[in-house]
C-alpha cells in the first residue's frame, strides 16, 4: 500500500491542480457551467470533490455520521475563496484521517450493497484510493470546463438546468 505521505501528496496534487483553476477563473467563470446537459460548473465540480473527501474517509472508511446531500453539490454556487478555504479545511481533516485508518482493515462506515463487492468498498485502502480516483476524474473534467469556458462556449448560471438556461 502506498503511504499516508504519498497519498497525501497525490491528492494535494489535484486539490491544487482545481483551486488554481478556480483562481484563475474568478468567481463569474467559476460558477458558470456549460449548456448541456449534465454539465457543471468548475465551483459545483470542487464542491462535489469536497463531498467526496468527506464522505469517502470519514463516514465510509472511519464510520462517522455523514449528512452529505451529493445532489446539493451540483447545485452550488459561491465565492471562489470561500471554497478554497473549505478545501484548506478538507486537506486538514483528510490528513488526520488518513492517519486514523487502516488501509487492509473493512470499512466502519455502512456500504450501498453495490459497493461492498467492490475494491472501493473492501478495505478502508480502497476507500481512501477511491478519493483519488475522483479527483483525478474531476480533475480532468474540470481542465476541459476551463477550457471551454475560456473559449466562450455557451454557458448558464451553476445551478440551473441546461433547460431553464
């Protein structure tokens, strides 16, 4: 298993890679999503990371309580600051349950029964490598977003449907 330093590091790498986006996006481009459907905005994408984070270490991995509402995530809206601050606070609590966990130890956490079968739902390890793997998915969909957005391709506020655009 990889180290807790090397996780760490991994994750840094796509939380950094985001909020940089984020920065240089401002806080118009960064709530702005792409009108088609399913698309969202750079801001909606690192929220939904932040569930991730959360959910995936603390309620799957270390059993904690877990009011995650994921749909919200997609819907949110917000300062670019604000944000990056809450991901500062998401690194933080990541690193300290990173430390807590053991990585070929199950779950404490409660599993959709579709999961528990799965390498992401066997061990707390995988819990932990199934955070990376989101990130480094919305990382990358963030990177095409971006690039999109400073096209000028067509967009709508985050929050609202490609049909209410």
């Amino acid at each position: 298993m990889v180290s807790d330093a090397d996780f760490i590091s991994f994750v840094d790498e796509e939380l950094d890679a985001m909020t940089k986006m984020l920065e240089s996006l401002g806080d118009d481009l960064a709530n702005r999503a792409l009108d088609v459907p399913g698309a969202n905005s750079p801001y909606a994408i690192l929220e939904h990371c932040l569930g991730v984070i959360e959910y995936w270490a603390g309620h799957i991995a270390l059993g904690r309580p877990s009011a995650r509402d994921r749909d919200a995530e997609f819907q949110a809206h917000g300062t670019v600051s604000g944000l990056i601050q809450r991901t500062r606070e998401a690194r933080a609590r990541l690193r300290q349950d990173t430390v807590q966990t053991t990585p070929s130890a199950p779950p404490h956490g409660p599993l959709d029964p579709e999961d528990a079968a799965l390498p992401l739902g066997r061990t707390q390890g995988g819990a932990l490598l199934h955070i990376f793997q989101e990130l480094a998915r919305h990382r990358g969909q963030m990177d095409v977003t971006q690039d999109l957005l400073r096209a000028g391709a067509p967009t709508r506020p985050a929050g609202t449907s490609a049909a209410d655009a």
